[in-house]
C-alpha cells in the first residue's frame, strides 16, 4: 500500500506515468468514469479548503466512486480532542482511501504509520501540499512540454506557502532548472529546503526583494497568496501582505511565452486585468487538479479502466 | 590528587567535556541504579587538558544514541576483572526517538498524544537534526 505524504514519495518515472493518465483523463473522461465504482473515498479536511476538498470529491465522483467525511476540524471528534491516530484507525474501516488536510505539519504522515487505507497529504499547516505539486507539473508540461530546463520565479510568502517547498523539492530533481525566490526577508524560504534542496543538490539560485528586476529572465512565474491564517501576528500579516502584485504593467517585461500559476484563492496579488492575459495559467491548474487527482486516486487505488 | 578505586567490573564513560558530567548523568539517569556510581570532574586529560569521567560499577545497557547525540567523542570503556575487554567509540545517530522535542508550534507532535518525537540526521552534516514530521532542525 502506497501513501502520497512528500511530493518525493514518487520517483520522476512515476510522475511522468501519472501526468501522462492524467492528460488521458482530460482527453476522454468517460474511458474513467467508472473505474472506482463502489469505492469511497474519505476527505479529511481539519482545515478550511474550498479547492482542494472539492477537486478531490469531483475527481472520485468522475472516477464513479462515492466521497464522505468532514470539512472543519469543528464537525469530527478532533473537537473533542481525539488524536489523528485514533481518527484514521476509525476511517479506515469507512473508506478505501483518504484525502487529508491538517492546519499541523506531519499529521497525514502520521496518519499513514496509523492506517490501512493509502494517505493522500491534501496539505500540512506550512510544509508540504503534494497533491498541488501534482497539478502544477501538470499545468507546466501543458505550457512547456517540458518539466527541466527553465528558469522559475516563486514569488510572495515563501516561508509558509506550503506549494512552493513542495514545487521546489519536486523541480530540483530535473535537469536545468534555476530558481528565482522573490519575497521579504521576512518570508524567505525555510532553511531546510535553502540547505537540503537548494544548496544541497547545488541547484542555481537567488533570492531578490523586486519582481519587476527579474521578470523578464522567468519562463514560469509562480505566485502565491500571503496566507493569514499562518500568522501568529496579526501586525506582520498587515505588514507583509502587500508585498507584490502583478499587474499587466509589470507583465509587460515578461517573456511572451511565460506561464503564471497561483494555487488559489487569489486576493489581490494578480490584478485582475492580468486574467485575460494569455499567459494566466491559474484557472488551468484549477481543472488540471482535478485530472491529476483522478490520476493519483487510481494510481494508489492500483485500478486501471477496463 | 583525588582517588577513585579502579573498577573490577563495569563501565567508565570517558572522555566526556568538563562540566558535562552530569548532565550525561541525568540523561542516562544513572540515579535510578543501585550500583555504585562516581562521577569524576575536571580530571586531568591529555587530550582535551580537562574532561569528566563517569564510573559505574556494574554491567548496564547504556543508550549509546544519546551518548552520541550529546558528544561523540565520549568514549566507553567495558571493564571486567580489572582490564578493559571493550572500548566503544560513538557515532552521531542516524535516528533519535524521544530524545530532544520538535519546538515548532505548528508540528503535529505539540498537539498529538502519544506521539515520539523523531528526529534524523539530515544530510547538511554534523550535528543537524530534523524532526521527520514538520523538518524543522532541532536547534538546542
């Protein structure tokens, strides 16, 4: 039995094979609409998602397969302060397979030391969101057709957004791939992923304060939200939370083939106006997730259409 | 000069920092033992000028992991019928399990009861340690 806990949990070869069931899926849905009928799938959301517990509930619905569990940690028994052991142990004997979201980091690994149903990480307080990751490299192969080789701008809360380690982790183990971290001091990359990524696989990199100064070097700008609810401070949240916006003034620097991303929800760190611009890929990644979770259900399900 | 008899059978934790005796005294908490027990200050080394020493008459299981988180260069000494039979160099571990605690707030292990705090030595060499559920190095 498998669990999706790390975004390295898989080896480049089976990412490549589940980006390639995942393109399948886009291009004929009905091939897959009944490959998990009779399976359920448990979403285990202990913090608030819109996206995410969504993408994961239409994608075991397109599978054929049926969905149950919580959306808030308020609705399950951690509100009577049952521990994530016991709670996956219970949900075992409910579900084939679950989908878990958790404000601390590590929960859904210690889920998947505790359960007999394969784990999916659908996202751990400011570590790691695998499943995202997954539809990035979907979303980056669609508009380069390549995954190494290029330049990437992360852009925004480094330090908490819990995509841009997982994406980083992911991207380092291609080849050619140069990163550009631009954020505040404040909310640089942690020094785990600088020390054991970066440096460690002495990958190129530099850390920048200015988006405009490096915009036209990027062949994929990844952008992220300042996140409040990682904040213990209310005052650096105000602070930091304006830090960069995209507007189509400053796209204009950009390469003409540059894709941005976002994992969403956006506040106002892309202008609105840059929606209708080409190059917005954040609402391809949002349908993208959906294939590749598909993907991802089946690949640890280990079903396959008839 | 200060005499402490010769084991005849036993263990001696050499090598330890000065000043560090009893700390490596509380973390083995060798105050559970009924043995005899020295432990030896500032002892005269040639090596590091002063170094504590740890003398336990009799045989016992020593957690060698946190012997060599604290300080790998301790060195023990297995003593039997006066003569050293067997000299134990340590090594960082690879893995610590309920030795030092994950800090960080937003780790699973500060709300999950029952749950060991796991760290491994990451790959950035000496002495970092990562705590395996939220990686956050372990910062003394």
């Amino acid at each position: 039995m498998r669990h999706l806990i790390d975004p390295l949990d898989f080896s480049e070869a089976e990412i490549e094979k589940l980006l390639d069931v995942a393109d399948d899926i886009a291009l004929n849905p009905k091939k897959y609409s009944q490959v998990c009928a009779g399976k359920k799938l448990a979403t285990l959301f202990y913090e608030p998602s819109t996206r995410t517990r969504l993408s994961f509930e239409a994608a075991m619905l397109n599978l054929g397969g049926s969905i149950l569990g919580f959306a808030t940690a308020d609705s399950s028994s951690a509100a009577k302060g049952e521990s994530v052991a016991d709670t996956i142990r219970a949900v075992s004997c409910y579900a084939d397979i679950c989908a878990m979201r958790h404000p601390k980091e590590g929960a859904p690994l210690r889920a998947s030391r505790y359960s007999r149903i394969p784990v999916i990480n659908g996202g751990d307080g400011g570590h790691q969101h695998p499943t995202q990751t997954l539809t990035d490299l979907m979303t980056i192969r669609a508009k380069k057709h390549r995954l190494g080789n290029m330049t990437i701008g992360l852009c925004g809360d480094l330090k908490f957004g819990r995509t841009v380690h997982s994406l980083i982790k992911s991207l380092a183990r291609y080849e050619g791939i140069q990163f550009v971290l631009i954020s505040p001091e404040e909310l640089q990359v942690p020094d785990y992923i600088v020390d054991e990524v970066l440096k460690g696989k002495d990958i190129p990199y530099e850390e920048v304060g200015n988006m405009e100064e490096v915009i036209s070097s990027l062949d994929i700008l990844y952008m992220t939200r300042v996140q409040k609810e990682r904040f213990f401070n209310e005052e650096d949240y105000i602070r930091l939370k304006d830090s960069y916006i995209l507007t189509a003034q400053k796209m204009r620097r950009a390469k003409k083939d540059m894709a941005i991303l976002h994992p969403l929800p956006r506040v106002n760190e892309i202008a609105i106006e840059v929606d209708d611009d080409p190059r917005a890929a954040y609402f391809d990644q949002v349908q993208n997730g959906v294939y590749v979770r598909m993907a991802l259900i089946m690949m640890l399900l280990e079903v396959t259409p008839c | 000069m200060l005499n402490i008899d010769s084991l005849e059978r036993g263990i001696v934790i050499d090598h330890i920092k000065a000043g560090c005796g009893m700390k490596i005294y509380n973390l083995l908490k060798l105050d559970e033992l009924d043995c005899c027990v020295a432990v030896i200050k500032n002892a005269r080394s040639s090596k590091y000028g002063k170094k504590d020493i740890i003398k336990i008459e009799d045989m016992v299981d020593l957690d060698l992991e946190i012997l060599g988180f604290v300080d790998p260069h301790i060195t023990i000494d297995v003593i039997d019928e006066g003569k050293i039979v067997e000299k134990k160099h340590l090594v960082l571990p690879q893995k610590l399990v309920n030795v030092i605690k994950c800090k960080n707030p937003r780790c699973i292990t500060s709300i999950e009861e029952e749950i060991d705090h796991v760290f491994k030595l990451s790959g950035q060499g000496d002495h970092h340690y990562r705590c395996v559920y939220c990686e956050q190095e372990y910062q003394g």
